[in-house]
C-alpha cells in the first residue's frame, strides 16, 4: 500500500472532529471519503442551491454506484431548515462510523452495507446554514437564500423540486428528516382537511407508530417525552405532526403519498443551535437509534411481479388488503415491490392489464433482526380473453415513469397530471 493511498485512507476519519462544519469542509471531508472508500462509497450531487451550492449526497454500500436487485434504498436529509443544525453534524458522524466499522469488519455495519443502499444528505439547505444565527430557538437562518421555508413548499418550490427529482430517480423505502428544537419522533400525516380538524390516520398508520417507537426507545431520552423545557410533552417521544401541529407542503406527506417512501420528521435536539461541546453527548444519545431506524427498512415483504412471460413487469399494483393507499404502491422499473409491515398475516392483491387479479396471504415474519424483509415474488397469468377488463386502480395523478440519459437514471416524468398539483388539493381527497 503506498503512502499516499494510505494517507487518503486514514485522513477523512481521523480528521472528523466533533465541532460544526463549514460547508466546504463538509463538501471536502465528503471528497476524501468518497475517493479514499470507492469500494462502499459514491459521491453525487442532487442539484444545486439558491446561490449554487452542491447538494451533496453520499451513498454508502457494497454496491453504492446503482441500485440492485432486492436491495432496498434508504436515505437520512438533514439540515432542511438552516439554523438546525446537529442533524448534518450526526449525519456526518454516521458517515465515519459507517465507514470505519465497515474498515474495521465489525458485524453491524457490514450487514447494513451488505443488505441495504444508503443515502446520506447532510445539509438540504447550505445557504440558510451560512446565515444562521446560534440562538437556541430563533429563526434566522431557518430559510433559504430566497426566504423560503423548504419544508413548507412540497412540491411548488424550484429547490424542493431538486429532492422531488431525487425521489423518482431511485426507489426509496424507508427515510428520515432530521430537524431540531425538540426531541421527538413525528410521523405522517402533518396535514388534515378534516372538518373537525381531526389527525389524519392512514393505512400505515401502526407501521409509522412502531417506526417512531424505534428511534425514541432506542434514544438516550426521547422516549421520556418531557426532557426539552421548551417544548410540550410527548408520549413515549413520538407524535401525530398534525397533532402537534398543522404543517401543509411537507416533505414527510409527500414522501408518503408520491414517493411509496415511509418518512419519519426527527427532532433530534432540544436546541436548535446548541454548543458545539454539546455535540459528543448528542452523538451518543442519537446513534443506537440512528442504527436501529436504519434496519426498518427490512420490515415486511419485497419480491417483484412478472408477467405470464416471466418478465418482470412495472406499475403492477400491488395492494395489501385493509391499506389503501392514496396513491397504490406500484412496482418500479425493475419489477419491485417492497411493502414495510409489521408481522402477521396479510392478504395482499396484485393487478396489471392483460393478466389475471392475483390474490395471496402472506405470514409475515419480523426481518430487520435478519436483515432482510420477506422475500415473495409474484408470477401474474395472461387473461386468455381477448377483452381486458382487468381493473388497474390507476389514478393520473399518481402514475410516473422513469427515464434514462446517457446510461445514468434521471428523474421520470408524471403522466397525467402534473405534479406540481397543490398538496391542499390533493389533501382535500384524503378524507373523501
């Protein structure tokens, strides 16, 4: 081994210090990890922001450069408001401990980078960072260079469309957003239309619960529920978002809706700003549960469907019998399907035009301890008719393809309507 590859090896983890980052170093450190671990690590940029920063996003795995085969995608954004700022701090954590247990053959991070692909963006908002005041709980810097609140505006902001892209370009399964100012799990949904002004329970509704359960139980204090004086109490450390408050144009809900992807909102600090001698303590408060959120991406059931000539088919409906969702979950251009379910049994229906409606009961068993959801592929039989009047349960608004460029993937176009479809009109259906 020559000293300079050497060098390149141990510099970006020796160099990680716990202290904030500028968004150079942060953008250079992400550089040396990347060219140093090309073997687990593939360095991309998502967009740009307002004043043309790189949103910089690392993917972590044994084959971090595209996407394989019944391995699932999970992702971390962090930073979204700019004055909240220990999420992009622990993601980089994440990234060096990811790395050096993975260097060090330690058994938990192979299995992860064995098993799933990961997604880290430490900082959606780098120019909001660079203006943001280190108050506690003031606002400054919580917007972008245009005084825009990122996670306000899904999906009619330019930059937020930059993360739409990113949704559609890869089939994410499990994500969270990490923010700052209280110390609590929130789920979906943030928005209600309810003439009561009641939460809004959806079909995944015990699976969002368990989620949220996992990273408060598994955190030093957040299931406590009372530990930020600034802040309401929270039951076992988790909350409905829209009992918390109302919040339209999130990027959790839109997530869910669009993107089949379960997205958690993370509030990981009590203050959004605190000291940087604070940072070891919320390292190690949030990393077992930063780990065990990770392996829910192998919850339930993934397979992919293929058609009566044994091709694996996209946009199959794959539908699971009491959750139905706004948008059916389809199959990706790959013929995949993965499906977060607690254990048990479940009846699920798959439809595809030109073949029959198939039906089967799955039991379910628990699969992150396995690092790995049940795997069930289905095999769809032509209609032998020549009438198809198989339904598809396809809805214009929901339906989307992806594209490729010059080898490389990119974000797919929606058919139908567009997306830029208000998230208050789609709401407005939910309850319908």
């Amino acid at each position: 081994m020559s000293s300079l590859f050497l060098l390149l090896f141990l510099t970006p983890a020796s160099m990680l210090e716990f202290r904030y980052h500028t968004n150079q170093e942060m953008e250079q450190y992400l550089l040396q990890v990347n060219a140093s671990n090309p073997d687990i690590t593939h360095l991309y940029s998502i967009g740009q922001s307002v004043l043309g920063r790189e949103l910089w996003v690392l993917a972590l795995s044994v084959r971090p450069r595209s996407h394989t085969v019944s391995i699932p995608e999970f992702k971390y954004v962090a930073n979204m408001h700019g004055n909240e700022v220990v999420g992009r701090e622990l993601m980089l954590q994440l990234v060096d401990d990811l790395v050096r247990g993975y260097r060090n053959n330690e058994s938990w991070s192979m299995q992860l980078l064995n098993s799933s692909r990961i997604h880290i963006l430490p900082t959606m908002n780098p120019d909001g960072f660079d203006v943001a005041d280190t108050h506690c709980q003031f606002s400054q810097g919580r917007w972008n260079h245009n005084n825009v609140d990122l996670n306000r505006n899904f999906p009619t902001l330019s930059l937020v469309r930059a993360v739409m892209d990113w949704l559609k370009t890869e089939s994410f399964v499990l994500s969270a957003n990490l923010h700052g100012g209280a110390l609590v799990a929130n789920y979906p949904y943030d928005n209600s239309n309810g003439a009561d002004g009641r939460s809004q329970r959806h079909p995944d509704n015990d699976v969002f619960v368990h989620l949220a359960k996992v990273y408060s139980h598994n955190h030093a204090s957040m299931h406590q529920g009372n530990v930020c004086q600034d802040s309401r109490p929270f039951l076992d450390g988790i909350t409905n978002g829209y009992q918390w408050y109302p919040l339209p144009g999130g990027m959790q809900d839109y997530n869910y809706i669009w993107a089949q992807c379960l997205e958690l909102t993370l509030e990981v600090s009590c203050c959004k700003f605190p000291p940087a001698d604070q940072l070891p303590v919320l390292w190690t408060d949030n990393r077992k549960s930063l780990l065990a959120f990770m392996k829910q991406v192998h919850l339930g059931v993934k397979g992919r469907v293929f058609d009566g000539s044994g091709v694996p088919v996209q946009n199959a409906v794959v539908e699971v019998k009491g959750r139905r969702n706004l948008c059916p979950f389809r199959t990706d251009r790959h013929g995949e399907y993965y499906r977060l379910l607690l254990p048990g049994n479940y009846s699920f229906t798959v439809t595809y035009p030109g073949h029959e409606v198939l039906t089967a009961t799955l039991n379910v068993p628990y699969g992150p301890d396995q690092f790995s959801a049940m795997k069930h592929d289905f095999l769809l039989q032509r209609i032998a008719t020549t009438t198809d009047k198989t339904p598809t349960n396809a809805t214009p608004t929901c339906n989307h393809t992806l594209q490729q460029v010059g080898g490389a993937t990119v974000g797919p176009t929606w058919s139908g309507s567009a997306v830029g479809l208000s998230l208050v009109v789609m709401l407005r259906t939910l309850m319908d």
